[in-house]
C-alpha cells in the first residue's frame, strides 16, 4: 500500500496528554505502564529533554517517535519508542519514522556525521516489532533478560547508519 501523505513534526506539551492515550490503548502502552497517568507523567518528565516527534496525516496523529540524543553508552542515538497507530499500520509510516530517527543520527543538531550507530530494546515478546526492526537494518547485539518487566527479555539492538 502507499504511504499517505505526512510530516513529521516536533511534539508540543499540549499534544502529551493525546499521545499518552494513543500508546495506552495498545499492547505496547499496557505492558509497559501501569496507568494512563503514569504513561502521560513520564512523557511530560522527558519532555524538553529527550525528542518527541508526531506524524501528522490530515490533521490526525498517525503515529510518534521518541528517542534521546546520547541515551546509548552516552554517546549514540537512543531510541525509546516508535509507535504508529494501527490504521496506519503496514504502509510505510513506522520506516520513515525509523529514518528519521536515523538522519538526525546522522546530523545531530545540524552537524553531518560520516557514521553513527543507533541503538534500542525491543521485547521479546513483540514479535512484529522485532521483523519491523531486522526488516529496517537493525541486528540484535545482545539480550537483557527481565530489564523492565521481570519476565520479560528485551533484545537490544543497533544499526550502523552511513551518511551516503
Ligand atoms: C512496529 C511498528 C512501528 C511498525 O510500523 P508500520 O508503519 O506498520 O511499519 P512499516 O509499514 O513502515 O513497515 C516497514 C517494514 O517492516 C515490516 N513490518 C512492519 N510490521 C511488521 C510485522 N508486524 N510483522 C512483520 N513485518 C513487519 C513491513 O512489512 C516492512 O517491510 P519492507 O520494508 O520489507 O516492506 C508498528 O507496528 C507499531 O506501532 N507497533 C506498536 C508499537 C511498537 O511495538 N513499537 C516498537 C517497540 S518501541
């Protein structure tokens, strides 16, 4: 399928509380925090710090993506969540999120970089996100058995990123 039409825009502090509802009604948002409040307090503490940006398509959020400029062994790109809502899902929306995650690994702060890696932990129970990743050039580096939830293993993996 095409990828509708979209941009890519940094979020606002009023666009917090939509976004905590979006990943709360999934999967994803349930497993990992235990209230909608908690979900929206964390986003709202790592606003300002970390970057937070929104897919937009006619006016709707389609999807998010939050990650941290030095959150991998202070050095590398970081990437907490990429989320796109599900009737978007399976046209394209998630790639270009993940590439943009990537260029600005690439240009961080506007400043081209030849190279970088990127790094992010996905569950081991999330099948599809782990096919997305490996799908997108991601390998795993390693597994941290119960690193949020107790019986649940996350795979951490990496890309190297070239800038062509
Ligand atoms: C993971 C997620 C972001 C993928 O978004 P998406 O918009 O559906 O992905 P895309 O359409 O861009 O797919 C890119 C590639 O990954 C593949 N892919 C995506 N989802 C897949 C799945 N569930 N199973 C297998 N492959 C998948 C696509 O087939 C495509 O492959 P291609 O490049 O060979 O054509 C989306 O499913 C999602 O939001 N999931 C819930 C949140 C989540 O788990 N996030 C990741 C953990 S933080």
């Amino acid at each position: 399928m095409k990828t509708p039409a979209f941009t890519i825009e940094p979020a606002q502090r009023g666009d917090l509380r939509e976004t905590a509802e979006m990943l709360f009604d999934s999967e994803l948002g349930r497993k990992y925090y235990p209230t909608l409040q908690t979900l929206e307090e964390t986003l709202t503490a790592a606003f300002g710090t970390d970057l937070m940006y929104l897919l937009k398509c006619g006016g709707e959020t389609a999807g998010f993506i939050w990650f941290q400029k030095n959150g991998a062994f202070y050095l590398y790109p970081y990437l907490h969540i990429v989320f796109v809502r599900e009737a978007y899902r399976k046209t394209g929306c998630g790639k270009r999120l993940l590439e943009f995650f990537e260029q600005y690994a690439l240009n961080p702060d506007g400043i081209r970089k030849l190279r970088s890696k990127v790094f992010l932990v996905v569950g081991d129970w999330n099948t599809g996100a782990r096919k997305f990743y490996e799908r997108s050039g991601y390998t795993e580096v390693g597994l941290l058995p119960g690193l949020f939830r107790k019986k649940v293993d996350e795979h951490l993996m990496m890309k190297e990123c070239v800038n062509l």
